[in-house]
C-alpha cells in the first residue's frame, strides 16, 4: 500500500470518527471542529511529519557475516 494512500485514509477515517464521536448541536462548534479537523495549514493533520529519535546505536557484533559485500562504513543496529 502506498503511504500516501494510507495517510488519506487514516485521515479521512479518524475525521469521520471524531464528528461522529463529537457530534455537536451548536453550529459554530461543530463548524470549528470541521475547519480544525481539515485545514491543510492549521489543523490537526498538518504535516508531513519527521521524528528522528537520535543518538542511533552501532550495530552488534556479527553484521559482516550477513553481507555478501562489505560496506565503507559501519552501520547503525537499523542499517544492519
């Protein structure tokens, strides 16, 4: 699945949950959770996103034995 698609569908799947959920009498209210819930710029699905959770750590003794080639690095334990 491409994430694109993916991340439209969590989007539109999480919108229609919470009006369903919030389903509000007062027109202005609902109206601003709406505008809240889909503008591109200010809402709660702005983005995109990047989380890099650093320091990484090296990788564990042994990665060589895995590679057919050797790199001119050492990797980190994600890259290995």
């Amino acid at each position: 699945m491409k994430p694109t698609l993916a991340a439209a569908q969590l989007r539109g799947s999480l919108t229609q949950y919470l009006t369903t959920t919030y389903a509000l009498a007062d027109e202005d209210t609902r109206v601003a959770l709406e505008r809240f819930l889909g503008d591109p710029e200010t809402g709660i699905f702005r983005g995109p996103y990047l989380r890099i959770r650093t320091p990484f750590h090296p990788a564990d003794d042994g990665w060589r034995s895995a590679l057919e080639w050797q790199p001119s690095f050492t990797p980190w334990r994600h890259q290995a």
